[in-house]
C-alpha cells in the first residue's frame, strides 16, 4: 500500500508539471527530461507511469475533462453554465493554452485523446438538448451552435487578452473586468431564459430566480481566482 501510494504522488507531481510544459510549449516543444526537473522525478518514471509523452499528455487531458464533467450539474441552465465555465477557465489557464498550441499547429498530426473529446461534447450536445426539450432553451435553437457559443463566450477574455486590454483598459483577470463579464454573460444568458418563458410559467421564473442566485456565487468564486494576466 505503501509504495503504491508513493507511485499514486509521483503521477501527480508529474502530471502537474506536465501540464504546465504543455501550456507553455505545447505537446510538440514539451520535453519529457523538462517535466522531470519540474516534477522533481527521474526521467524513466515518466515512461514507467505513461509509457510515452503521448500518454502523459492524454491522461493530462482526461484529468481535466473528468473535473469539468464532474462539475456540471444535471439541470444546470445556460446562464449558470455561462458564468461557471468563465470562471473555471480563469482557475485553469493552462487547459485552455493546450488547446490553443493544438489550434495553432498545422501538421497533420492526429490530435491527442480525440475520441475522448468527442465524447465529451457529445454528451454536452446531448445536455443541451434535453434542455431544449424540457423548454429552458428555446425550441429552435441548434444545440451544437449553442455549445459552440457559450464555449467562446466564457473563453473569449482568455483567448485575446490583447483585445479586452484595447476595449476595457483592463487586464481579464482583473477582478473588476471579471464582475463585469460576469454581468454581460448573466445578461446574455438571462435574455435567453426570457425568450423560452414568455409565456411566464411560474416554473421557469422559479428557474431563472435559481440561475441569478448561482451566477452570484460563481461570480464571487471568479473574482476570488483574479490576478494580473501573464500572457497568453
């Protein structure tokens, strides 16, 4: 028991230092003896855990997918996905760098962990379609262009700092620009509550009312996380 906890923590050390290698170089500048000296771990322990940089940079992936997956809520509305997801991104910085050094690679290299993604979204496709069905969306929305427009929404501060800093004069880990997209998103995902309950059923009010009062809670919880940005 003993030793398998130590191999439990030596996966973890490496897994952290992979993942700042790979937010800073992407998979293809990562270095594996690079990972090591951060993780303060013996080169081979890296193949020992993950057989390949490959592996190392899938499990990786798959850590973070499992904790956004685990913290969705059944029934979570659009705009508390909204505002939980800015915030969560402003916490993990270093997923969303991932994704952005795969976008900008131009070989023809098969993406990493791509069926696991897949699945991933399909499952958030599927969501938002349940929840055009039970009439929290509206009925004509596409649920993939759905998912595509909230994932850019709660990214977009984090993608072009450079932008936000030219429109705002502020930095998107400001806790005052923070409180404020936090408020435009509310905004936005308010006004499409409305559009599926203007009929004013009494349940979708009593929904909306739950949505202002998680988007109060995730809005604090990302005013917490701020900081100064340090580049993309």
């Amino acid at each position: 028991m003993s030793q398998q906890r130590d191999l439990n923590r030596t996966r973890e050390r490496i897994m952290a230092a992979a993942q700042k290698e790979f937010a800073e170089h992407g998979f293809a500048g990562a270095r594996t003896d690079a990972i090591a000296r951060r993780a303060r771990v013996n080169e081979r322990m890296i193949f020992y855990c993950f057989d390949s940089k490959e592996g190392l940079y899938r499990a990786v992936l798959k850590q973070k997918m499992a904790e956004k997956a685990a913290l969705i809520e059944p029934d979570e509305d659009f705009t508390t996905g909204l505002v939980k997801g800015f915030a969560t991104i402003c916490n993990d910085r270093d997923s969303l760098r991932m994704w952005q050094w795969e976008a900008l690679d131009r070989s023809s290299r098969k993406l990493v962990a791509e069926e696991e993604r897949r699945a991933f979204f399909r499952a958030e496709v599927a969501r938002w379609r349940r929840a055009k069905a039970n009439g929290t969306v509206p009925p004509d929305a596409d649920e993939e262009m759905l998912l595509l427009v909230s994932t850019a929404l709660r990214a977009f501060p984090l993608l072009l700092p450079q932008a936000v800093s030219m429109v705002t004069g502020m930095d998107p880990l400001d806790p005052e620009f923070q409180r404020k997209w936090t408020a435009c998103l509310e905004w936005v995902g308010r006004r499409l509550i409305a559009h599926s309950s203007k009929n004013g059923d009494a349940p979708m009010r009593a929904k909306t009312n739950m949505t202002e009062e998680a988007g109060k809670r995730a809005r604090s919880k990302a005013t917490a996380g701020g900081g100064r940005h340090q580049g993309s």
